[in-house]
C-alpha cells in the first residue's frame, strides 16, 4: 500500500498540503493582534488533519476501484488464502499509511505547541485515520461506485464530526416541547448511537491549552478502535458473501 | 508521474490560442469585477454559537480565531482616518458573544474589544464594548482582568466616568484569586484613584504586565507597545 501510495503521487499531495499549511500560517501571524502562536497552531491543525482524511480517503477508494477494474481482485480471490485475511491485510496497509500520514503531519505543530500534546493529537490522528481508512475501504468494497463510496465516507466523517452540534441544537432551551419535535430528538440521538465520536478526538485544544488526562484519553482512543473493529467485520462479512 | 504524451509543439495552433483566449478572458473578467472587500461592506448579522459550531465541524478553536480575524477586518483598512465608525456595534457585541461562547479560553475576542473596538471616539459604543467586557469577565476572571483593566482605564480617561472606572476596579479586586495576577491589578481601585494621566497609567499598565508575564504572546506585546507609541504621539489625550 505505502509503495502504491508513493506511486500514485500521494507523497507530493501531502507535501502540497504541508506547504499550504506552512503558508497559511506565515500569512495569519500578519494579521493577528493578539494569540499569533494559538492561531497559527489551530488553523494549521484544522487544515492538516481534514487534508490527511481526504488524502487517505480518496487514496483508499481509488486504489479498491483500480484493484476491481484491474480485474486484480478475482485474481485474489482465486488465490487459498481466507477472505477475511485478504481484506484485513488490505485494510493493515492503509492504517500504516494512515499512521505515516498522521506522523508527516504532525512534525510542524512542534513549532507552536509542546511536544506532549503534538504527540497526543498525532495518535489521536493516527486512530481517526485508521477509522476513515476502514470506513472508505468497506464504501469501496460494497458500494462499488467510486463516487458514492467517497461521497459515503465523506458523509459519514463529517456527521460524526457535527453530530453533537446537532444534538446540542436538538435539545436546545427554545425547541418546542411537541411530540414531533420529541421524535426527532430521539431519532439524532439514534444516529448518533451508530457513529464514532469524532468531535471529541484529534482536538486544537489539546494543541492550545492543556492535554487531555490520560483516563479520558484512553477512552477516546478505545472509542475509536471499536469503531475500527465493527468496520472491519461489516466489511469482511459483506466480503465473504461477495460471488467470486 | 509520468505520461505518454505528444510533444507541445505538435498540438495545434488553434489550441494555443484557445487557451491564451479563455485565460485572458478570465484574468479581464477578475480584474474588472468589483472585489468582495468587506472593510465597506456592513457587518452582517452574528451567526449564533450553535451554529458557528455546527459550521466548525469540531474545531471551535480553529473557528473562533478565524471568525476574529474576519470580524477584524470590517471597516478598517490603512487608508481608512476612523476605524470602526460606521460599524453596527450592537451586531459586533452579538459577533464577539458568539465567538467567546465558541472558545471561552481563547483571549482574542476581549482583548480585541478592549483595545480595539471600545477605542472608538462614539462614547455610545465605547460603553457598549465596556459593559461587554464587565459581563464576560465573571465567566473567567483571573484570565479575563487585562481587559477589564484596560476598560477601567479607558472609562475613566476617555469617558471621564470615575464611577464607572471604580466600578470596573473593584470588580476585578473582589473576584481574581490566582497569584499570577499582580499586585497592582489586584489593588487596581486605588491605581484608578491615582492622579496620573492616561499615558503614565497605561505605561505602568504594560510595564506591570510585560513583568509579571500577563503577555505571553510577541504580537500581542508589539500591539500593546505601538499602542502605547500612539498615545505618546497624540500628547496622552485626558492628561491632567
């Protein structure tokens, strides 16, 4: 996968992304008062880490789709090794990606934010981009249209990232006390049931102001990885059903 | 990467001038269009916290700072004599609410209001800002007291309200506690009381601030110092 990834001009996208990072924040320290060194640090995270999802992302589902128009997967399939192996040593190639990804991105944060929360936030990335591989490569695998399977996992990472937005507003102090407005209550509360916390991981604030301790830490990182897991076996259950 | 390709000089002319047409055609089209300036446009109605959340996508931080800077950016300009005189400041009180409420830690909504937009020479506003300030503050005090500091300096020297000044000083006498905070902010009613101009206030001000490490940031702390310039060019207006 890190070989495809280098072939497939994956490795000058991240640069592009890192320069324009670099860029961005020489530019705002100009137009600062105040908090230069903050603003700096939370713009130039934001941006990486919504760019390092994009990339792994577009990465995965592109090279699943080539693998199916190739027609390399049937020959996969023929070979005598389980299913399930095949899809899971698929899926370990884009999370050491995705950890390369996470590690290459976070080097330049060690300019504005100490070493401890850079590595925590870089983890942290390294685990939500395990999470969108995982996600893009079961869209991939079961969608097989290149565009709904991006357009999937970008819907599903952008509503698990607005979702407690959602639920605030939802259970706002002005919502109207009605039935309907119960229903549709419950029902965000249901959605979010079944998506990953990811409001909650990789957070500026860690960056900015202090680290998270480490039980809450290990719980959002535990979060994660379960989501990982139910994304791996959704995706080698409907692989195993697949007509060779 | 690499592709088979034909040689540039094998395509046709037809082509090039195609493309040096659209590209001309788009630079003209750019050049003459009005640009989308915001430092004329008025300031558009405040978004509220939830939503500016909601259009964060879980970065409130990243949000808040950018929604400061483009806020910052509304009728001011180099070339523009008086900042701030024609903006809606009961909008850009709703404007700065939603962004502390977006990122309470982040010190750049009071600080820009402090020095900044209660600056103006409209009285009216000046105390709307001030009020704005006085109210946030309780949420936070022992990080929030610079500006409210400075706010009781500029109510006493620029609104010529003692009471007002005194009101500010003893609220953050009474409700700062961390030992960061220096001895004169924490005696800063009889720092109002004093008979000294605005100028030696607010060098003692930045002085104190600089030395008890208040300012942590370099661009906050050349702000302050160029502020301070300013009031020296101007002869300390409220001199005594």
């Amino acid at each position: 996968m890190l070989i495809e990834a280098r072939r497939s001009g994956l490795v000058w996208l991240a640069a592009a992304a890192l320069l324009a990072g670099m860029a961005l924040s020489a530019f705002l320290a100009q137009l600062a008062i105040t908090e230069s060194r903050l603003l700096q640090a939370a713009v130039v995270a934001a941006l990486l880490r919504v760019s390092a999802v994009f990339l792994l992302a577009t990465q995965v589902v592109a090279s699943v789709r080539r693998e199916i128009d190739d027609r390399r997967l049937e020959l996969m399939l023929a070979l005598p090794v389980s299913r399930a192996v095949q899809y899971l040593g698929r899926l370990a190639g884009f999370i050491a990606l995705g950890i390369v990804l996470a590690a290459a991105f976070a080097l330049p944060l060690l300019l504005w934010a100490p070493a401890a929360a850079v590595f925590a936030w870089a983890l942290s990335l390294a685990c939500e981009l395990a999470l969108v591989g995982a996600a893009a490569l079961f869209f991939a695998m079961t969608l097989g249209q290149l565009v709904s399977a991006l357009a999937a996992t970008a819907g599903l990472y952008l509503l698990a990232r607005s979702m407690s937005a959602i639920q605030a507003i939802a259970a706002g102090p002005l919502a109207q006390d009605t039935l309907a407005h119960d229903l549709a209550r419950r029902a965000v509360d249901g959605v979010a049931l079944l998506l990953p916390a990811l409001d909650r991981v990789t957070r500026t604030e860690w960056l900015l102001y202090a680290t998270p301790d480490a039980r809450s830490y290990a719980s959002l990182l535990g979060g994660m990885l379960i989501y990982i897991a139910l994304l791996a076996v959704a995706g080698v259950f409907d692989f195993a059903r697949r007509a060779a | 990467m690499r592709r088979d390709e034909r040689a540039l000089r094998e395509l046709s002319p037809w082509l090039w001038l195609a493309l040096a047409l659209a590209l001309a055609a788009q630079l003209a089209w750019r050049a003459h269009a009005p640009s989308a300036s915001v430092r004329e446009a008025d300031l558009p109605p405040a978004p509220s916290a939830a939503a500016l959340r909601l259009a964060s996508f879980g970065e409130p931080q990243a949000a808040a700072r950018l929604a400061m800077l483009y806020l910052q950016a509304f009728d001011y300009g180099g070339a523009n004599p008086n900042p701030y005189r024609r903006l809606d400041y009961a909008r850009l009180i709703d404007w700065l609410s939603a962004i502390l409420e977006l990122d309470p830690k982040s010190d750049y909504p009071l600080f820009a209001a402090a020095r900044l937009y209660a600056e103006t020479p409209d009285a009216a506003h000046s105390r709307m800002v001030l009020e704005l300030i006085y109210r946030q503050f309780f949420a936070d005090p022992d990080r929030r007291w610079p500006s409210l500091a400075h706010a009781a300096l500029l109510a006493k020297h620029r609104l010529q309200d003692l009471p007002l000044a005194r009101r500010y000083a003893a609220a953050i006498e009474r409700n700062t506690h961390s030992p960061d905070v220096p001895i004169w902010a924490k005696q800063m009613e009889v720092f109002i009381l004093e008979d000294m101009n605005e100028l030696e206030a607010a060098r003692i001000m930045l002085g104190g601030m600089l030395e008890s490490g208040a300012i942590h940031d370099a661009d906050e702390a050349r702000f302050l110092r160029q502020k301070l310039q300013e009031l020296e060019r101007r002869g300390a207006p409220g001199a005594k």
